[in-house]
C-alpha cells in the first residue's frame, strides 16, 4: 500500500451520468465528518505502514471549506512524497493558486466533452466554461503536472477522443481515457456503453499514427502510450483489463470508513477507534493487519462474472450511502 485516496466531502455540485444519475441522495451526517486534525492523524498512521501519495478527492474536494489548510497540514508531513487532487473544475479557477501556495503537487481535472450541450447532457448542469477556466487558472499558478480524465460512453462523446486528446495536447496536459466502470453509483451501467481500451487505441492509431507503451511505474492504473509526436496519453482500463494484483491504493470516505478495493461492499470505521482515543501505533496496526489479509479482486471478479449489470442496485444504495462511488472517492 503506496497510495491512499482521501475523500474530504460525499457532496458534489454536479450530476454525472456515470456516478450520480439518480434524482435524490442521502448524505453522509456532518456530524460524522472527520475534522482536518482527525484526518492528518489518520494519514500519520497510514503513513507509517508504507503510504507515499496522497489524492484528495469527494464528491468535489473544493466544496470543502478551507481545504488549501488540509493541503498545508499534509504537505508538512516528510513522509508523503506526493499529494493530488482530483476536481471536477468547477470551482479550480477560485483556489488553485491557495492550493499551489499550501504545498499541493499535482492537479487532475475531469472533462468528458468540449461540447456546452453534451456536457449538460452528461452532468445536468452548466458549467464548461468555468472547467476550461480552472484548467488554465491551475497553469497560471504554477501547476506543470496537469492531468485530464475523461471518462468515455459510447453514443455520448466517444467522437470526442481526437478532439479532447489535441486540447490537452494545447494546454500541455497529460490526457487519460477512462473505461466506464460498473460500480458504486453507476446504475444504468452496461457493457454495450464502455469504450474499450482498443477501440481507443484504434482511433488515435488512425489520426497520429501506432502508439507506443510506455513502462514506468507498474502499480499506477493508467496505461500510458507516446504517440509519434512525441505526446503521450493514458487509459485507464479497470473494465476490460483489471490491474488488482498491482493495485497498491486503497480509499478513505469522508467520515472515515476505509475501502481496501474500489468494489468493496464492507468497509473498515477508523472513526470510531479514532475518536475513542486510538494511540497512532494502535491505528496503524489496525491497518497494516487488515491490509495484510486482504483479499480484494473485485474488478477481476466482475469481469469473470457470467451475466455483468449495475454492480450495486438502487435499493441498496438508499441504504447504504457508504456504496456510492461520490461517497468513496472513485
């Protein structure tokens, strides 16, 4: 275990297709939500047992107030050797220079389409000029490791491969296509809507010529590729071909229930300990014995499955908030 993802918020000030379709949601109690003191130990003890990167995620991170003072608190920590955020844009352009300030490293911004009606389509909100202008305000205040994640869906923007890649191209992004998933909040997923990994390949084949793989950092969950031109991009594809056993991330939701797999139905309460006065010896024996014993394949699982729907229905999201995927940080 390398890399914790750390949701700040279950609450996001958009509706996307692929995550959030459904009309009402039930929230994570406020009372609940680990402070940022709560969450700075928790990372002491996950640090201690070997985790390097941290990526804040929600929901949307930037709903949380003050997050840059998180950022500050995490960026203090020798131990850490990387944080990210990863936002939809909507609010970047109003913090990303406190965020730079307050020590946080990387930058990926969410963008599915460049099309105003498309992306209201897809998120049910307006919103893409102020995503465009986060991305540029984030290259003003100094950030040069930008990425973008599109997410593909076949029938909605998947003619928007060559158009997405030559605008991160523009704005000196790095690119990473992403496979649509069946998990947490996805219930009207189906196979018939993922764009695979090599139908991808297949069309910026056809527009720059063969990419080539690049082999670097085996435990990361994008592919990437170097195009003749010298670009590169990336594709992340947990659908069709799963990474579990080079997995080396696991997720922290916003009120401390610890996800070993993105597809874990049972997570573990840090909270509780944590606030019953757990020595941070204590939680990282907590963690380390748990993620000793692991035994997480659950997108292998799912690909192996003989009929393959929406992993988790409806019903058993309204009960339990804990499975949705703005719930676990994605």
């Amino acid at each position: 275990m390398r890399n914790l993802r750390l949701s700040v918020t279950d609450r996001c000030n958009l509706r996307c297709a692929y995550c959030m379709p459904e009309e009402e949601y039930r929230w994570l109690p406020r009372a609940d939500i680990l402070s940022f003191e709560e969450i700075s130990t928790l990372v002491d003890a996950f640090t201690d047992v070997g985790v390097e990167r941290v990526r804040l995620t929600g929901g949307e991170p930037l709903l949380r107030r003050d997050l840059a003072q998180l950022v500050a608190l995490l960026a203090a920590k020798a131990a850490l050797r990387d944080i990210a955020l990863t936002t939809n844009g909507i609010l970047l352009a109003d913090h990303a220079r406190d965020l730079r300030d307050a020590g946080l490293h990387r930058i990926t911004v969410s963008l599915d389409t460049l099309r105003p009606a498309t992306f209201r389509t897809l998120v049910r909100r307006d919103g893409l000029d102020q995503v465009l202008e986060g991305i540029r305000a984030a290259r003003d205040a100094g950030f040069r490791r930008i990425k973008i994640d599109t997410v593909l869906l076949r029938g909605t923007n998947d003619d928007e491969i060559v158009p997405l890649y030559e605008y991160a191209r523009s704005v000196d992004a790095e690119l990473r296509f992403i496979e649509y998933m069946d998990v947490g909040g996805a219930t009207r997923w189906s196979m018939d809507q993922v764009v695979t990994r090599a139908q991808v390949l297949e069309a910026l084949r056809a527009q720059y010529g063969t990419p080539v793989p690049i082999h670097d950092d085996g435990s990361a969950p994008a592919e990437r590729f170097l195009l003749p031109d010298g670009t590169t991009f990336g594709i992340i594809a947990s659908t069709t071909q799963p990474f579990c056993r080079s997995c080396d991330r696991s997720r922290l939701t916003a009120d401390g229930r610890w996800l070993t797999c993105l597809y874990a139905t049972n997570g573990h309460d840090l909270r509780e300990p944590l606030r019953a006065g757990a020595s941070r010896a204590e939680l990282a024996a907590r963690i380390s014995g748990t993620w000793i014993a692991r035994t997480d394949r659950g997108a292998e699982e799912r690909l192996a499955a003989h009929e393959r729907g929406a992993y988790v229905q409806i019903e058993d999201l309204r009960a339990d908030p804990h499975l949705e995927m703005h719930t676990r940080g994605g």
